[in-house]
C-alpha cells in the first residue's frame, strides 16, 4: 500500500459481489503438470455449475489454492476505506477541527483522517476523562484519504519511511512532478517506489533519507558524458535548480512510521531543506573520485551480531552530513571499533568534507594537514618497529601535553623510523584545536598502519 498504510491499512474486501461455494473448501488430488498433488478446491452453487469446469482448468493450469470463502463477482478484492460526501445542506453542528469551517456534518477525527491525530479509542484509553473527541468536515476527511502523488516510501521491516516534496507555490510543485518522476520505480509488492544504489542495510531514517536524496542526485540532477573514453557524472545545473530553488524552494519532509498493527506510528517528522547543498557536495565528491557507495559500505559496524545494530554510527553520520555538522569524532570512534582493514576511501572524503564544515574554532587546512602528515608517519613507524598497541596508547591521551609525551616515547622507542614534522611545534597544535587534531591524526596514523601491514603481509606471501 505505500504511503497510503499510513492512514489506512484494512485488510482487502470485494468490492463486487461474491459467490459463496457450495460445500466448503477442501483438499482434493488433482494432476498437474503430469503429477498428481493435494490442493485446496471448492464447488460453485447449482447457479453457476457450468463454470465449474473452466475454474478447475484455470486452477489447475497456474497451480493455485481456493483462498477464498467464495468465488469473486464483479470486482476483485481492494482496499476501500468508507467515504461520506455530504453535498446536501443542513444546519451546522459545528466547527471543523481541521479547517475551522462551520459545517452541517461532522465526524471524528482519527487516523484515517490525518496520520499524527489518534481516534477516540486512543484518546479515551490513555485518558478515560478526556472529553469529546474533536470532530472533522467530510470535506476535510475526504482529502484525508488521498496521499501526495509525488511522495517516496520505502519499507523497511516495520518502519515505512516516506519523502513529501513540498513547495509554497502550486506551480512549483506541477513543475517537479515530472522531473521527479524520473527516480521512481514499479514495485508489484508495494515495498518501495525509489531503489537507492548505495548497497545495503540501510534502515535508519537519516540514512535512508541520505540514500534517498542521493537517488534523486543520481537520477534527476545527473547525466553522463563520455570523456576519453569513459562515461563521467556532470551536474546538470540547469535541472537542479529547477527542481529546487527555481521560482520557489522546493523542502522534502521527511517521515519515519513504525508499524503499530493496525496502525502506525510516527517517530519522526522533519522537514530538510537544503537539497541544493546535498546536490552540490555529492558533486563535488564524485569530481574528487570520492565515491559515495563505497563511503556508505566503510560505515558498516561488521562487528556487531544484531544486523539492526550495525548502521547505528552510520545513520548518525548520515544526520550529521545533512545537518552540515562535523563527522569527525564519530568517523574516529568508528575505524577503531569496527575493525576496518582498510577505510581509504572514508579518510579522503573525511578530510574533504571536514574542510568544508563551518564552525567555530574550527582547524584550519594547513593544521588539519600537519594532524594527517603526523598520523601517516606514525602508522608507517608503528608498522616497521612497533605494535598496533602503541596507537591505542597514544589515542588515549586527553591533553596536549600527554600527547607530546607519547609522541616522544614513540621517538624514543622507533628511533629514525619515526620523525615529527616540525609544523606541530611551531604552532600547529595548540590547546584549542588538540581534540580535532588528534582525531585526524589517529584516523591517519591506523590508515597508514594498515597500509604498512597489507604491504608486509604481501611481500611475506611472495617470498
């Protein structure tokens, strides 16, 4: 159902008539495909006992089970909720809750009507002396059957996670409809209507939202060109600001439900609005030869048994990025708890986007240089005449000080394998910046200490 199970998700009725059979189903041996096997058949009433054969050739032909109490007439089983239309007039009984129009037929308000309201039953169970529940006009709960037609969803186990595109202007919002349809899919189950190419367990809302906005910049903002032989990403500029600042912005709210049984419930509703930022920073990556899939894969948790478990710093990264936040510290915890061999590719886009995050007391690039040429040296001297231990020891140094002191134990323990740049003593490391700058020099130094040990372990092979 989509979006729509937000509001309404019944089981399907008929909508026609039906035909009860005659007898009851039952088990009966019936040959298919030259083998005999037991299914699920019924009988038509005397009243269409002629059609009694066309149905067990057509059940037998595909090889199906009787499911049904009775035999459909005039319409397939679908999900209808009910719908009032009160076009006559009458005297007003009210106010709508809603729209605050005076009206002369009212009902109350529940989910069917609009997601975030609970009916009268969940009003009443958690406060039995609650008084009346509000009440709506049909018009209003008419509308409140409809779901947006531009909307994106994605099932995930029990959470549906949908993307409404929203814009003040109503020509804004015609105008990207069909653009926007370029990232949509068919999915005969009813699963999802946009299929993401970042790989997988993605099940957390901001890294969903991060692999849905990044769909659109491949499917809508992108288009390739051949160049030396090879097919390239280039930005169509021209697209992306017509489908998000082009006469009005253009927001996504972003919804995450968690199935309730018969109903859902929403976790979270936010409303992200720099589309044009995500856009212009997925570009930019990619010009870098920053690849974005394998980025997402590097911030998989293998370590963690519960495969619900392994996407929790990556969702959180994922919120960061959106947010414009810094994802330093969390990429840090990150390499040393999840047991990478290799995050290459995560320590360069690291070190792109951090460049790019605005803040204050933030590093600056030639200091965030000297933190990333420090921790390089030491992962190469760690690797040739230490031990991975070594890094731990320094990574647990809380002040500038005990970090110069473990940095002059390594000296004195790897000897000429191991030199300082000069740059951290003469003012790159300061009081300030010492949290940051030791995050990029142990995200650094265990990049390089892995890269050491890969080539070793090699040669050992060889030889």
């Amino acid at each position: 159902m989509g979006i729509a199970s937000i509001i309404f998700n019944k089981a399907p009725r008929p909508v026609g008539g039906i035909l009860k059979w005659k007898d009851g189903k039952r088990k009966k041996e019936v040959i298919i495909d030259g083998k005999r096997v037991k299914k699920t058949r019924a009988k038509l009433p005397d009243s269409h006992k002629d059609l009694q054969k066309r149905m067990d050739d057509f059940l037998n032909k595909y090889g199906l089970e009787i499911t049904t109490s009775g035999l459909l007439i005039d319409g397939p089983n679908q999900i209808r909720p009910k719908v009032k239309i009160e076009v006559k007039r009458g005297k007003n009984k009210g106010c709508c809750y809603l729209c605050g129009q005076p009206s002369y037929s009212l009902e109350e308000v529940k989910e069917t009507v609009f997601p975030f309201i609970t009916g009268s039953s969940g009003v009443l169970s958690f406060n039995p002396q609650a008084g009346k529940p509000e009440k709506v006009c049909w018009k209003c709960s008419l509308l409140g059957k409809f779901v947006p037609v531009n909307g994106f969803y994605l099932t995930q186990g029990d959470y549906l996670f949908a993307f409404l595109p929203y814009s003040p202007s109503l020509e804004k919002m015609l105008e990207v409809f069909d653009p926007l349809r370029d990232a949509e899919i068919k999915d005969p189950n009813l699963l999802k209507n946009f299929d993401h190419p970042l790989g997988g367990y993605f099940q957390r809302p901001f890294e969903v939202t991060f692999a849905f906005l990044y769909t659109l910049y491949q499917k809508v903002c992108v288009h390739k060109v051949a160049t030396e032989g090879k097919e390239k990403n280039v930005l169509d500029w021209g697209k992306m600001l017509e489908i998000t600042i082009s006469k009005a912005p253009l927001e996504f709210f972003v919804l995450d439900f968690e199935s309730k049984g018969q109903t859902y419930a929403c976790k979270m509703a936010w409303p992200f609005r720099d589309s044009v930022y995500f856009f212009r920073l997925m570009h930019e990556a990619e010009q870098r030869g920053l690849y974005v899939k394998q980025v997402m894969h590097l911030l998989i948790d293998r370590t963690q048994k519960k495969n619900e478990n392994k996407t929790l710093t990556r969702n959180k990264i994922c919120e960061h990025i959106l947010k414009k936040l810094s994802i330093l510290s969390l990429v840090e915890r990150h390499v040393f708890h999840a047991n990478l061999d290799y995050f290459k590719p995560l320590l360069d886009f690291l070190i792109f986007y951090e460049n790019l995050v605005e803040g204050e007391g933030k590093m600056t690039k030639e200091e965030q240089e000297t933190a990333v040429t420090l921790g390089k040296r030491i992962g190469m001297a760690v690797a040739e005449g230490g031990k991975k231990g070594d890094l731990y020891a320094l990574r647990k140094a809380r002040t500038k000080v005990d970090f110069l002191e473990q940095l002059n134990r390594l000296q004195f323990k790897l000897g000429n394998d191991f030199v300082v740049p000069a740059q951290v003593y003469e003012g790159n490391l300061t009081d300030e910046n010492f949290t940051e700058f030791k995050q990029f020099c142990m995200v650094s130094a265990l990049n390089s200490f892995n890269a050491a040990m890969s080539n070793k372990n090699k040669k050992g092979d060889q030889s």
